[in-house]
C-alpha cells in the first residue's frame, strides 16, 4: 500500500516579495473550509483529521489556521497526550472512540492512535507484539469510521532535522514558545532514526485506498499550511455539495413573515 505524497515542488518556493500571495492562498483554503462546515451543517456529514509528524514540524501552527476558519461549536480539536491511568487500563483505542464526531462535526486529532506504531513503539511503551498487532487493529478501526459515514484525512508534516534543531534553538530563546517545549522533544531527537523507520513502516502498513496518508514536507512552515489545508479540504469536501445550502423552510416562512411585517409597518410609518 504506498502512501500518499505531495511535493514541496509543486509550490513555488515563497521569497519575501510572495508573502502576499501565500497569505491569500491560505485565505483560499480557509474560506473552501468554512464552506465545508457549513454544508456539513445541513448534509450531516461527519470527518475526522489526523495529524501527526516531527516534534516542531508546525503542527500546531496548522491546526489554528484550520480553527479560524470553522466554528468551534462544531469543530472539536483534540490534543492527545499519554493516556491516563484510567485510559491505561482500556483498550487504546476506546480513548478515541468516544472522541468520535458527531452528526455535522469533525473531529481534528493533533496526534492519534498512531502513537501506538510512533511513540509507543520507540520508547518501549508497547510490547513488540502489541505494535506489531496495531497496524492491523488501526486499519479495521478506521475502515469501520468510513463505513459508518466519516471522511478520513490523515496528514504527516516532516521537518529536516537540521531545521528542527534551529526551530528548537529559537523557541529557547523566545520566552512565548518556551512553553512548546519539553524534554521529550530533545530525547526524541536521539532517536532520529528510529522515529523515522517507525513512521515509514506506518506508511507501508496504514496508508489505504480509502484512507491515505499525506506526507507534507514542512520546512517551509508557509507552504506547509497551504497544502495541509489544501488536502484537508479536497478530503472533506469530496462529494459535498458547497455552494448551495439549503433554506429551512420554516425558517424562511418565519423570516419572511416577520420581515414583510416590518417593512408593512415602517412604510406605515413614513407615509
């Protein structure tokens, strides 16, 4: 099964003259999005989208475009940790599960349950045996999301390890990202290549026809975004009809028996 793939070459590389331009483009995506939500509103569809990558790969930077351009009480944002001592005595799935959309949402994961073929595996957490049985366990559960309906878009951001080191270098100096990072980040990055082999074996083993990954290099934290939200938005989008929501009749009866009584009443008025 090969995954996905977008090229930072199908980009132009963005100069300081082209900032504009990347601003508008991401404005672009921004407004198929909120369209997106908005038709979900009446079609009742329902999405989910998975992001996973390097430590300061620009994740979090992704995922705030994406919020400002939908509604919160529809779009729910899920920042996924170490489960807890509860969670730890499920299954590692059920965390998820009950982090399913509902009816009209989309659920966004920043990190999933591939940390179990990720984190987990690299760090000891999980069993040989374990990780190796959840590529399986993860194609079944997610075949069992589009079956009932859920659109899938799974988006992996890889950063050069030469560009995580300055990024890491910058948010020590800068007091207002100090706080993105954390110990694990630097013991990670000893493990470079481990993390690596990881993520490409959960390629090889997750990426499916109905549920791909896209791998986004992410060096250039501008176009980054841009083709996160572009694939984000052809994924969602996919069959939805985004330029004609449809009136609630009721509504519009009652909208336009109280607006012809008003405009009956200030004629009334100025006569």
């Amino acid at each position: 099964m090969a995954h996905s793939m977008i090229k930072l070459g199908r980009l132009k590389p963005l100069h300081a003259h082209s900032e504009a331009r990347c601003e508008a483009m991401l404005a672009q995506e921004q407004e198929r999005l909120t369209r997106i939500q908005q038709a979900y509103l009446f079609s009742g569809d329902r999405a989910v989208v998975v992001f996973e990558g390097m430590d300061a790969a620009g994740k979090g930077g992704a995922i705030r475009r994406i919020a400002w351009a939908m509604d919160p009480r529809s779009l729910k944002v899920w920042p996924i940790g170490a489960p807890n001592e509860v969670e730890k005595k499920q299954h590692y799935l059920q965390r998820f599960w009950v982090r399913m959309p509902e009816r009209a949402q989309i659920s966004l994961f920043d990190r999933s349950w591939y940390g179990r073929v990720l984190v987990e595996r690299v760090e000891g957490f999980a069993e040989h045996s374990e990780w190796r049985r959840a590529y399986r366990e993860i194609n079944e559960f997610e075949q069992q999301l589009i079956s009932s309906g859920i659109k899938i878009a799974k988006i992996f951001l890889h950063v050069s390890k030469d560009e995580q080191l300055r990024r890491f270098e910058d948010r020590l100096r800068n007091p207002l990202k100090r706080w993105k990072l954390s110990y694990e980040d630097f013991r990670n990055r000893e493990k470079w290549d481990q993390y690596i082999k990881a993520a490409e074996d959960m390629f090889q083993r997750t990426s499916t026809r109905e549920a791909p990954w896209t791998v986004i290099p992410a060096d250039n934290k501008p176009v980054a975004r841009i083709m996160a939200l572009k694939v984000i938005a052809n994924c969602l989008g996919a069959g939805v009809d985004v330029e004609h929501a449809p009136f609630d009749k009721k509504l519009l009866r009652v909208a336009r028996r109280v607006i012809d009584g008003e405009s009956s009443n200030s004629r009334h008025k100025h006569a």
